[in-house]
C-alpha cells in the first residue's frame, strides 16, 4: 500500500465493503464513515497505541458498521422489489 499508516489501516478495514454492490444512495454514507475512521486511527495512532491496536479497533468498527450496511442494502432491495 502507498499511503500513510492510517490510510492503510482504513482501507484494509474497509476493502470487504469496497467489494459490495452498495447502492448509490449509500455511498456518500460510505465515504463518511471511511472519514471517521481516517480519523480514529490518527487520533489513535497520536495517542501512541501501537499498529496492531489501532488495527483491532478500527477493524472492529468498520465489522460493526458493515453488518449495519448490509442490513440497510437488503432492506432497500427488499422495497424496491416490492
């Protein structure tokens, strides 16, 4: 990866919702999140916990938020084919 240590954090936490068919409707809520965890894993890395803390956390998070995600996802499918 070529970007600093909380990009990468965040994108590795975030690849398995990069892989969704996510509708567009969610993406902006999508790229929000990805800010907030940008900036969790500063505030953390600041704070001085180590890489694979901040790795645990964030990745923790985003696990949270993607089962949220996909909830919504299979909830908009369900409507829009009702």
């Amino acid at each position: 990866m070529v970007g600093s240590l909380p990009e990468n954090v965040v994108a590795a936490a975030m690849r398995p919702i990069a892989e969704f068919d996510v509708p567009q409707v969610l993406r902006a809520n999508i790229q929000r999140q990805s800010e907030k965890l940008m900036g969790l894993a500063i505030a953390l890395l600041d704070s001085g916990m180590d890489e694979s803390q901040v790795r645990s956390i964030v990745d923790h998070a985003c696990a949270s938020y993607r089962d949220e995600l996909t909830a919504t996802i299979l909830a908009l499918r369900e409507q829009n084919e009702n």
